[in-house]
C-alpha cells in the first residue's frame, strides 16, 4: 500500500483552506488513516483537535500526543466507560448520547469517579443510525439534564452522502439540510436553558458547505486525506487527486479475458459502493481503466480484459485505487510513503483494528 | 471475538475423523485461523502438513515450528520468488503453477540459487479463477518439463461450493467432479512421464466426499475449524457447531425497530453470502435469531427488530456468527479462548494481514 505524499499534503491543505474560509473549525476524522503522522500534519495545517469513531483509536491518539479529541459514538457498557474513565484523566475527551440508558451510565461512572464527561447529543438527520429523532431533542435534552456527572455541551450529526445522482447542487442542499438541522435543534436546546457549545457536522463529501452555514462550529471530513474511487465518482475529486493506491501483482492469465491479481478481499475489502466508468468493480487499476476487478476472492481478485490491447500479463505489476479507502487501510499494518517516484518513508497504521 | 474450545477440537476431530477414513490425507488450510496454536491442533489430531494461501503465512507458520507448508498459490515476482528462496532453505515447501512465465519466473531463482522448487499444476475445475482448462494440462506440463529447477510433482484444484439449492447428494456430486477431473488429469500427465505423487483437492464443503474418490492423496479444508453461518446455510453444520463469535454490545435504541451495535464493517467484514431465516442479513445474532443485520456501517450494525419480543436494549451484549468467518479473523489481532463459559486464553492471530 502506498501513498503519493505529495497528493496527501495537498489534499489536506485543500481541505483546511475551504474549511479556514469559513466560520468553522475543522477536527478530522482519523478513522480513514489511522496514522499519528498524518493527524499531526493535519493539526499543522489548522485543524482544532482530532474525531475518532471508537476508543481505541482514542487511546492511540492520545499515546501519540493528541489532547483534544472527540469520539463521534456512543459509549457504553462497564469496559468502555472504564477506558474512558483513564483517558478522561489524561485528555480533553467527549463522546455522544442518544438514549437514556447510556448517558445513565455515562453519569454513575462519572460520579463514582468524581469526573465530569462532555457529551454531544447525537441527532437523526436522515441516516437512520444513531441518533434521536430531531423533533424529539427537546425532550430527550430534558430527560438527561438531571443527571449528575455529565455536561450536555453540544450537538452531533453525520448525514453521510450518496445520492444517485451527484451534483455540487445536490450536495449543497444536502449539506445545508444536515446543518440547518442541527442548528435549529442546538437553538431549540438554547431556548431551554442549555449551553450548547457545539455544532459538530459533516464528512468530506458535504463539509466544505455545511461548515458555511451559520451556527455550525466545527466540520469532521475524513476520508480527504486519501480521496478514493467512490470520491471521484461522487465528483468530489479527480482520480490523480487519490493519494494511496495498492500495488498488486498479476500471478495468473489463465484465459483471453480473465487475469488474476494477488489481491482479493482480504487486501481491498468488499465496499462495492462504486461504479468504475459505467461497469461497477471493486476498484480502479491506473494502467487498465477499462479492466474490471469482477471478483474478489479472500487472496485473489479476477479481472474481466476488455477492448483496449492485449491487458496485463504475468508479473505485471498494478496500481489499483480502492473504492472505499477507510476500511481497506484498516486491513493492513503498514504503508509506504512515495515522494518523487521513490519509496520514501514506512508508516504504521497504529490505529489499525481498534474497533474497540 | 470468542471461540468455543469445545467446539472447536470437536470441528477439529470430526473433520479428522471424517478424512481419516479414507484414502486420503488431511492437509489443513489456515487461512482460516491464522493461529499457530490452532494449527498444532490440526497436527496432533493427524494432519498431514499445513495449506497456506500466501508466503506470509508460510513464514510465520514456519517460524512456528511447522515444516512441510504448501502455498496453494502462484508465487511471481521477484520479492516473493527471493523469500521462497530463503523459506525453500528452512522447510520442505511446494507452491502452484499455471502460466509459462510463472513457471519460468520459478526456473530461474532456482537456479540461481542452486535450489530444486517442487510445484503442483492448477487446473481449473469450474472456479474461473486461476487454474489451466483440464484439456491443457498435457500441453502445459510439456512445455514446461524443459525447464531447470522445477519439478512437478502434482495436480491442485479448488472448485469451491455454492449451489443454490444444497443437499448432501448435490455436495457429493460436485466434490466428485472436482477430485475425479484432478486424477483424471493427473492419469494423462503419468502416462506422458510426469511423476505426480499429490492430487490435492477440495474445501471443508467438499472435502469428506473428494476424499473418498480414488487416487486423490490429499484435501485441503479450512472454515471446518470455526464454521459460520455461511456454511450452516449451506447443511455443513449446525449454528451449536460454530465456535467463533463476536461479542458485540448494543449501543443506541433509536427506533422501535431498530438496535445499533457497535460491530460494522471493520468487525464482521462485508461477506453477504448468506441467508439467516429467510432474510439475509451481515450475521446471526444467537440470542435474537428473528433479529436481521441490515446494514454494516464502518463501526455500526444496524439490526432490523422484528416481530418476537421487544428486542435488544442499549447495554446487551449479543453474540454474533459471522456470515464468512475466514476474512473476519483477518480483521482482529486477538481471540478469547472460552472453556465452560469462561475466558481461558488469549490467542494472537499471528497470520492476520500476511497477505503478501
């Protein structure tokens, strides 16, 4: 696996400089990278604080000098809030609620421990994940408000994106929705008494809009760092602005039309979430855009040779762009950084299977 | 992720059992468990050698005391060509061939570095994925007789098993096909002069039957170790006799009908090759069977709540079969042993992520 680093610093200063222009802080998600290095080049370039999906990927963060950093999920049960108890003396660290019976226990371990935890208040802004109903804030905000030991400080959402249809239009609106929703329910909470600190919105694909819509506080984009197929097919970038690419080897021509490559599931992973040019693949080979990665076995990926010349041949060696970078990182331990066409630093994916 | 220790030794021993009834030898496939310890298993209950997908496993099954590995593989390319080399001078090893340029890439580190690379000849039994077409495998066996440092010295097949409808009789038929299509291609090769001593075929769906056909000398099962839900769907065994799940918690209650847990993609991988009931779904939950895994996000399951009972509360710790356990295991670094219902041993899988 490796990464053009010139590609990576240029994607993550494209991101601050949309971000910087506006009213919004920009606190990156790591889930896509998973790499200390990467976070610090990102706060280097003007992000405030870190976004993790779990703990683990906290407490790695964390090891690696991070102190401020918000875990977008919800944590529950004995063994998280014990971690979360440690780190909570070692960092500025808040998570999110959406029901009750969690931020009840978020508030027992607070008060056994005598801590104060920060929580933002997961809202539903049409993924249908987490979060509470819009509508229903109020009431919930109200419910939790008793409790002793935590501090409704803000308000969470992700809408993701995946319209059939992309358009810069069609984002902006889908954007704004997601923010717009959350400011209303963050004034909805003001009204009543709550000293709501945070908007916290958005992922690559609708950041750089909802980050304009007055009131939001801070943007968490990920995936940008790497961009990937599925990206370039949403139009949010062009397949050059994809920094990382897995080198794979062609080990079988067994057919006219089929070459077999040494990567399979256990390399690219399943998200099939991507149309390649019109014929839908699990990724985009640079040296054979018109091949299609038809199969992927758990070692093997069987490629469909169609019109343009003879394809690849026995020890070919390609370069294929994922189509959902995030979880094929999280498949490997290592990657390697390419500056100038040469291998130019290895880096450690110590967040790598931290799904804890 | 928790294995069941009863369970597991009673897979181990049945397969053995199963195979050792008949002519042919076990040569278990790892990809499965990736776990030495497991493995030693496999060998104290008569396993002849070990089956591994790439080099990387080979490495570390032989750093752990294993000394007769066959890559079920193509090996191309020079840095894999140069650790087979090093491997080569360890431990009695075998890898696959099916192209010229393979076979020749082969040839020349062995000769170069004075070394003698026994290989098998893939042939394609109605996978379409590597392999030569059976009525090609005397042209090719000639054409690369001539060639220094390799010897070939069997046949290699794997035709997989997914029918859509399974029955014991439909299993026996396809096994039949693959073994049968393998000797009779090794007969061809003998009568030209080849010395094939392997016929080495089949899968855990396949393999008590292709053991039983005359002439094949070894099977290959892997997934037989832990089981899945994939394989219970397909009558291989029942969900008492999978022994891996995944402990999972319930996070948020959002909805009525809706539970999310805090397993997705980077936990129970992307494999919907199943059907749990009648709908499929990412895995089965034991204590909620009706309940279906509609969604895998990143780092949440979305459960579909149906009709039995009021479902999952935020706080329950479910267990859950996964779909496809092989690329599951990939995906962690550890498992928890259970011996009457507790924790007895840690296990790292030492295989995880080898894929090169």
């Amino acid at each position: 696996m490796t990464v053009d680093m010139a590609v990576l610093e240029a994607n993550i200063r494209r991101m601050a400089g949309l971000v910087g222009a506006t009213g919004a802080r920009l606190r990156p998600h790591i889930k896509t990278h998973k790499t200390p290095e990467i976070a610090h080049m990102q706060l280097r370039n003007g992000s405030a604080g870190l976004t993790v999906a779990k703990l683990g990927e906290a407490e790695v963060m964390a090891d690696a000098g991070f102190d401020d950093i918000f875990i977008a999920n919800e944590l529950v049960g004995p063994t998280k809030l014990r971690r979360l108890v440690g780190l909570s003396r070692r960092i500025s660290v808040r998570s999110c609620v959406d029901s009750i019976a969690g931020a009840s226990m978020l508030s027992e371990a607070a008060v056994a421990h005598e801590l104060m935890f920060e929580v933002l208040l997961d809202i539903n802004t049409g993924l249908d994940r987490t979060g509470v109903a819009p509508k229903e804030a109020r009431g919930f905000a109200r419910s939790i408000s008793a409790l002793p030991g935590i501090r409704l400080v803000g308000v969470f959402s992700y809408a993701g994106y995946r319209p059939a249809t992309p358009s810069p239009e069609e984002r902006e609106r889908w954007a704004r929705r997601e923010a717009e929703t959350a400011v209303r329910v963050a004034d909805e909470l003001r009204r009543d008494g709550v000293h709501v600190s945070e908007i916290s919105v958005a992922g690559t694909a609708t950041a750089p809009f909802a980050a304009t819509v007055p009131g939001v506080t801070e943007v968490r984009p990920g995936t940008y760092v790497f961009n990937d197929i599925g990206y370039a097919r949403l139009g949010l970038c062009d397949p050059s602005q994809c920094a990382l690419t897995i080198k794979t080897t062609v080990v079988s021509r067994p057919s006219r039309d089929r070459a077999v490559i040494d990567a399979g599931s256990k390399v690219l992973a399943l998200d099939k979430r991507v149309v390649c040019g019109r014929e839908p693949g699990y990724g985009f080979i640079k040296q054979w855009p018109a091949a299609r990665i038809e199969a992927l076995w758990e070692e093997h990926g069987v490629i469909r040779v169609t019109a343009d010349g003879p394809g690849p041949g026995v020890g070919d060696v390609l370069d294929v762009i994922p189509n959902h970078v995030c979880p094929t990182v999280n498949l490997a331990d290592r990657w390697y950084g390419i500056k100038a066409g040469v291998v130019d630093g290895e880096f450690t994916i110590l967040g790598r299977g931290k799904s804890r």
